[in-house]
C-alpha cells in the first residue's frame, strides 16, 4: 500500500524559522507537529479561498475539535465553512 505524501509548505517542511510564519501558519505547524497524518486537511484550511481572518477561524476550530470526538469541525470542509459565514 502506498503512502500519501504530506504536502510540502514553508508551514509543513520546517525550514522557515517559527518565528517568520504567520500565526495562521504556526498554528498549521502545531497542527502538523501534533498530527502529522493530518496534513492534506491542514493544506485544504490553509489553501482555501476566504479571508486571513476565516482561515485563522477554520483552522482554530479544526485544532480544537481534535480534542472533542463528535465535533463537526474535524471535518476541514465544515471548518471552512462554518468560518466563512
């Protein structure tokens, strides 16, 4: 069986110091860290077409349902959506 590739970003690959990625982007770095089979969800937040400010939103909300089985947000679809409305 094949493996999937991690998509390859300055926010996923490590060689951009921390200190010169957004918050959005060292959250998608936590994110990574944490839960690296998660990077294809991390990429669709990050390269989704809404605002700054809603994939910050996405992304937190995705991050934290993580943590809380059930939560809608697991899903980086409804993450996006629910964050752009």
């Amino acid at each position: 069986m094949a493996t999937k590739k991690q998509p390859v970003s300055k926010w996923f690959d490590g060689t951009t110091p921390l200190e010169e990625l957004s918050d959005t982007e060292q959250l998608a770095h936590q994110i990574a860290l944490e839960r690296g089979d998660l990077g294809s969800s991390i990429a669709r937040i990050m390269d989704a077409e809404i605002g700054d400010e809603a994939i910050l939103t996405a992304l937190t909300s995705f991050h934290e349902s993580l943590s809380n089985p059930g939560d809608e947000n697991r899903d980086p679809r409804v993450a996006i959506a629910n964050a752009s409305a």
